[in-house]
C-alpha cells in the first residue's frame, strides 16, 4: 500500500506538469477551434531559449524568465499573422497541415542552431528529496509542482477577465463575437501569444527536470492524450487529465513493465488516448457539441 502511495503522489506531480504543457493546447483551442501540432515544439524552444539565456550567457534567473516569455509570446503572435491568419476561412485540414509544418520547421532549426546535445540548466535546488505522505520527492519537482499549480490557477483567472471572456466568445460563435465590437484577429494572436508564453514556461520546467534537446519536443505528442482525456476546451480538464495520465504512467511502470518486459509505460498514455476517443471523444469535461441539420 505504501508503493502504491508513492507511485499515486509522484504521479500526480508529474502530472501536473503534463498539465502546464496541456494548457497550451486548451487556449489555442478555445479562441480559435484549431489543434496546434506544434505546441511541443514551442515547448522546446521555450526550454532552449531559457537554458541559452541562464547558463550560456549568464543572465540572472527573473531576467532570463521574463525574456523567454516576452520571446515566445512574440514568436505566437508571428505565426498567428504569418502562418495562420492566411488560412483563415480554408478548410481545417489545411491548418492542421500548417501547424505540423512549423512543428518539423522548428524541430529541424533548433538543434541546428544551438546544437544537438542535451543542455542543462545551472542546479537551482538541492538533491535531498523531501518526504510527501512517506513518499520521497524530488525538490526539484516539488518546485515546479507549486510553480506549475500557480500558473494553472492565474490561467484560470485570466478566462473570468474581460479577454478571457472575449476569447470564449470568439471560440462560440466568431460572427456573433464580432457584431459586438469583438476583434477577431486580435483574439486569435492574443491566444497563440499566451499559448507561446505557456510552452515556454513548460518548456523551462521540463528542461530544468529532463534537460533540453530536441527529444523535449516529443512532450507534445504525449500531452495529446491528456488533452484528449480532460476535454480540448476545458482548462479543469487539463488538469485532471494530466494528473491521471501521470499516476496511469507510474502505476504502469511499477506493475506492468515488469510483465511484458518495458516499454508499457510509455505506451500507456496513447491506449487512454484512443479509449477516449472511442468512449467520449469530447473528453471528461469537454463540451459535447450536437450539431443540427
């Protein structure tokens, strides 16, 4: 009982960091209606901009933190007007292609300009785990746990603002919200802006965890099945389906990698993936859209 414990509470935390990564997903989704491919690979320059900034150039940690924000919010805003904006009104499959063009773009350019090798940030925290519910957790996690909740509940706060709500509304119905006074295209770059500024702090948390090479990307792929799970509208849905994605992970890894000999861990996130789509592809919290004719 106390195994499975541990594996429960390191679970959840790195679940909740499935779920930080998760949110850029939900706010792209929610302003626009589209499924950004490419939100693991902003992931990964947000950590490649941020270990650049911190142990190449030296740059105190606050000011490396709010350029890589600043940075990633401007790449958003760049890809909405250069990439996104022209295909507005195209059908949906043409944007799907779009974002996974710039995901390939981005995973090839990155390591070529910083290199290959993993890079890896200067040690903020000490090694000594601390002991949560008798299971030992890394400071490091610990940490980035309590940054990543903080950070879920300001993104929270932000859809209750006068923004927030104009971005729901956009995602409602984009006529309506422009017949009172709503700026449809300003909504859109405002949401791959905050979008960016999500993938780069998750792009920070994990690569202060994992370290940052071009494998960082790949996050995305398995935020997917989270996103999936808890609802593409749903920010609560994020955080639940990121939380049970990471206890599924350890659980699994604990218990069945020993049986089939590996490998089942990092497999189970995709099996929730395709349940899901199956038994409610509109996810735990998702809205259900009926749609008449």
């Amino acid at each position: 009982m106390e195994r499975v414990l541990e594996l429960v509470v390191q679970g959840s935390l790195v679940g909740a960091l499935y779920a930080l990564v998760a949110l850029g997903f939900v706010l792209v989704y929610k302003a626009s209606r589209v499924i950004n491919f490419a939100q693991g690979e902003l992931v990964m320059m947000g950590g490649y901009l941020g270990v650049v900034l911190t142990a190449t150039y030296g740059l105190p940690w606050p000011a490396a933190f709010a350029l890589t924000l600043a940075i990633s919010a401007l790449v958003g805003i760049i890809v909405e007007r250069t990439v996104l904006r022209p295909l507005i009104g195209r059908p949906l499959v043409s944007i799907v292609m779009a974002t996974i063009a710039l995901a390939t773009f981005i995973r090839g350019a990155l390591p070529t300009i910083w290199g290959p090798s993993t890079m890896a940030f200067p040690p903020l925290f000490p090694r000594e785990p601390v002991m949560i519910l008798g299971a030992p957790v890394s400071q490091v996690y610990l940490a980035a746990f309590v940054f990543t909740i903080l950070f879920i509940v300001v993104c929270g706060a932000f859809f209750k603002t006068r923004l927030g709500i104009a971005m729901q509304a956009v995602a409602d119905n984009q006529r309506a919200a422009a017949s009172v006074g709503i700026s449809v295209r300003r909504v859109f770059a405002l949401s791959w802006a905050i979008a960016g500024m999500v993938a780069a702090v998750g792009g920070i948390v994990w690569g202060i965890l994992l370290g940052v090479d071009n494998f960082l990307a790949l996050l995305g792929l398995r935020v997917f099945a989270v996103v999936i799970l808890g609802g593409l509208d749903s920010v609560v849905g994020a955080i639940v389906g990121g939380v049970l994605v990471g206890i599924l992970e350890n659980l699994a890894g604990a218990y069945v990698d020993p049986l089939v000999g590996g490998g089942f861990r990092d497999t189970a996130p995709f099996i929730v993936l395709v349940l899901a789509l199956m038994l409610r592809p509109y996810g735990l919290f998702g809205r259900e859209e009926i749609e008449r004719v």
